[in-house]
C-alpha cells in the first residue's frame, strides 16, 4: 500500500468498489487480445483494411499520450515534456521528438491528447498504431470511408472498441471461459469479509451490467463466501449493488435516474427515493449513495482502476477519499528489486560525476581568466568525465529500460516522474496493486504518506 495522502481507516465508514481489474483482476493479455479481435472485427465490417493486424500487449502501457494532430503516441514527464514517442509502429528519434515537440507541453485538458489511463486501453493503443501506419501509406480503407486525419482515425478506432465493450459477445465469451480472463486471489473475499467484521459499509459500483456483473462476481467470490457463511453469496459481502453505473457521470451527476433490478429475473422495476440496503440497482449517483448512507465526503472510500472515471472525477467532484488499483505496479517493484544493487552503483558514480563536472566548469573559467581555453586539468577532467560515462552508459540504459521493454516503467520518465505518476499522486490517496493487500494492512489501518524530499534536502 503506497499512500500519497495519509489514510485514516478508521475514519473510513463505506467502501465502494469497481469490479472490472479492480475486484477481478483480468489476464491482460487474454482480455485485450479478445478486445482488439472483436473490435478488428467491427473496424472490418465499416470497410477498414484490417487483414494482418496483431495485437502486441508489451508494446504498450497505459499512461501513454495519444496526439491527434500527429498521429503520435507518447510519454510524457509529471510536467508534460515529451521523452519519448512512437508514430504508428516506429519509435521517435530524438530528433524527430525534438522537431516535434521543443515548445508543446503535453496538457490533458487539451482536445489534441487523449490519456490512456486504463488497462482496457492497452487494446486500442495497439490498434491505433498500426492503423496509423495504413493511414500513411494509403491501404487503411476503401470507398467506405471520406478522407481522414489522424483524429478521425482515433474516433473510429475508440467507437469500435466502445462498441465491442457495449455489445454481448466480447462479454460472452468471457462468461462462457472466465478461468481463460481472469486471475482471483481469494483473499480478495477475505478482505471483504474482514472489512464488514469491522463495521464497514461495502458497495458494488460497476459500469458493467447486471446481466455480466451477477455471473462474474458469482464465478469470483461465491465459492470463497461460502466457505465463510454457510449459504452465502457475493451478495453478503455489499450493502448496495449499483450495475450500469456510467461513471465518470455517476460522480458528476445531481439528477440520476435509476430503477431497481429483481435479481432472479433480471427485470426493472421503478424506484423512487435513496438506495436500500441488499437491493441491485440499475443507475443513479453518489448523491443518492450518500444520501442512502448518510454519510459524505471523506467517510466514503472508492476504489477503482481507472484513474479518470473511478479516481480523478471522485476526488474532485464528491471530495471521497481514492485508492487506485494498479496491477502492473508489482512487477515494476519486482524489476526494481533486481536493479538495486547496480543502482546503487550509478547513483555512486553520478554523485562523481558531479563532482567532476564541477571541476572542469572551474577549470575551465580559470583557463579563461588566463586568456586561454584549455589547460592540461581540462583535457584529464574530460578524460575522467568520458570514462566514467562509459560505464555509466549501460546501467543507464538498464535502468531506463525496467518494466516496459519498449516503454520502461509507468510511474517514471527518465530521471523525472511520468505524467501517469503525476496524476496518481494528485488525485489517489493511496495506490497498490490488488485490493487484498487492504486486508494485509487490516481494516484499521492508518495509512501515512511518506514525507517526500527536496531538491535541497540534505543527502543520506
């Protein structure tokens, strides 16, 4: 549990929780390659040349930057600069980001970028670079389609992939093979469990529908409830079930409109007034929750991974407090781990370099007090400076290169945070990687926040 807010919870009186890669964790690879085949599928049917697209789950990460002017995607620091990119399938060279993007600062308020800040975005960076590549050379479509910029492609790319999400039969073959998509931890459960022991109000708070909620929720928790509560349910473990949710809208919304769902038949029924407790409903806000609850603001924890619609709007609108799932931190904390004694070695022969860096910048100033431009402390310093810079060089490249191989690590651009880690920090309390590791730390938790450093902090 990383916290970048002090989380009392203690203080916490409900949790609501998303279901999609944050109660049941999905297998990337299997759900967006399913993804990516369905939306190929309907990109095909629109008359887009798709014969020979592959989807490449290691080529892409979310916190990724799509430029709809370029064609482009990127990554950028906390601060917006770009370090790297990629136009389609090629990567960037450092000349062409520089022509590019010397005086554009990477703002996600701006219609030009798109932020890829979900795993579910995995499948359509995939598909969006390679069909970047057929725009360019022409064989992207036939008559189907008028003339199209690189933001046109996107449009089409994302409605393909939101109608995939939308229709039945991606969410069918889940349904009909979920060991193939998904990864459990029963502990998950267990945490659940443990956290209703300890007084906590628990809510479902699902995009997903109820005819795909109930039979995945079903396949992921009913057999580990049962061995807690004899007869029971994933519906023991939430006060309030709310499928169709739509957020981000849920959390912006004042005027909701929902219904009631009979759970046998799967059928609506109307409702007027707040949410009550052990019911499923279609629809509503977080108005009707905290009106539901009594309780508002910060008693109410929501935890989510998607970092837009299940933790920036929650923090900014509803004022709950946040926690962000991200699955792929733990590899990252794995490659780290393997990095750390070689990176003790190039902070060490950084710290040196420094050093003589400042040398020679002395140097060199007392040669031009002199009225010359080399001396022979020069031409040694620069020595120095060359060799150790080759033995720099390859742990350098290493440590740029863990996590993604293409990409490096989501939470950090060169030496500086990523835009992704700048967007973390801002809008999620607290960040891990599955929601069992909240039982780990137990319900009663008081999560402190690291104190952070300065650039003129003392060192050691």
């Amino acid at each position: 549990m990383f916290a970048n807010r002090t989380l009392n919870l203690r203080s916490v009186e409900a949790i609501g929780y998303d279901m999609d890669y944050t109660l049941i964790p999905y297998r990337t690879d299997e759900w967006e390659a399913a993804a990516f085949a369905h939306a190929v599928l309907e990109l095909g049917r629109q008359g887009v040349s798709v014969d020979g697209l592959r989807f490449e789950p290691d080529a892409y990460i979310q916190g990724l930057v799509i430029d709809l002017d370029l064609g482009n995607l990127l990554k950028a620091t906390r601060f917006g600069y770009v370090i790297q990119g990629m136009h389609g399938t090629t990567k960037l060279s450092f000349d062409e980001l520089r022509r590019a993007y010397s005086d554009v600062v990477v703002d996600l308020a701006e219609p030009r970028f798109r932020f890829l800040n979900t795993l579910f975005s995995i499948s359509e960076a995939s598909l969006y670079a390679q069909l970047v590549d057929r725009l360019d050379d022409g064989s992207l479509v036939g008559d189907r389609h008028a003339p199209m910029g690189y933001d046109e492609l996107y449009r089409l790319v994302s409605g393909s992939i939101d109608k995939v999400h939308q229709t039945g039969a991606l969410k069918s073959e889940i349904i009909s093979d979920p060991d193939r998509f998904c990864s459990l931890d029963d502990e998950t459960a267990r945490t659940l469990l443990d956290q209703r022991l300890a007084g906590k109000r628990l809510l479902l708070i699902t995009n997903s529908e109820w005819t795909y909620t109930q039979p995945m929720m079903r396949y992921a928790f009913d057999r580990a409830v049962a061995d807690e509560i004899a007869g029971g349910t994933w519906r023991d473990l939430f006060d309030i079930v709310v499928v169709a949710a739509a957020k981000p809208r849920f959390f912006s919304t004042t005027e909701p409109s929902f219904r009631m769902v009979d759970p046998a038949r799967g059928l609506f029924i109307p409702h007027h007034g707040p949410y009550a407790e052990g019911e499923v409903y279609h629809g509503g806000c977080a108005a009707v929750v905290e009106q539901s609850l009594g309780l508002a603001g910060d008693q109410i924890l929501y935890v989510g991974d998607h970092l837009f619609g299940d933790v920036h709007v929650t923090k900014s609108l509803v004022r709950w407090r946040t926690a962000l799932i991200l699955r792929e931190i733990e590899a990252e904390i794995l490659d780290a781990a393997s990095f750390a004694d070689d990176e003790v070695v190039l902070r060490d022969m950084m710290v040196g370099k420094i050093d003589l860096e400042t040398q020679l910048s002395q140097a060199r100033l007392d040669a031009a007090r002199a009225g010359s431009r080399r001396s022979d402390e020069i031409d040694r310093l620069y020595g120095e400076i060359s060799r150790l810079d080759d033995k720099i060089t390859p742990l350098a490249i290493r440590s740029g290169s863990l996590g993604n191989a293409t990409w490096g690590p989501l939470m950090r651009a060169g030496n500086d945070k990523s835009l992704f880690a700048r967007q973390v920090e801002k809008y999620a309390d607290v960040y891990t990687s599955r929601v069992a590791n909240f039982g780990a730390r137990t319900p009663y938790a008081y999560l402190r926040a690291a104190r952070t450093n300065l650039p003129h902090d003392p060192v050691g």
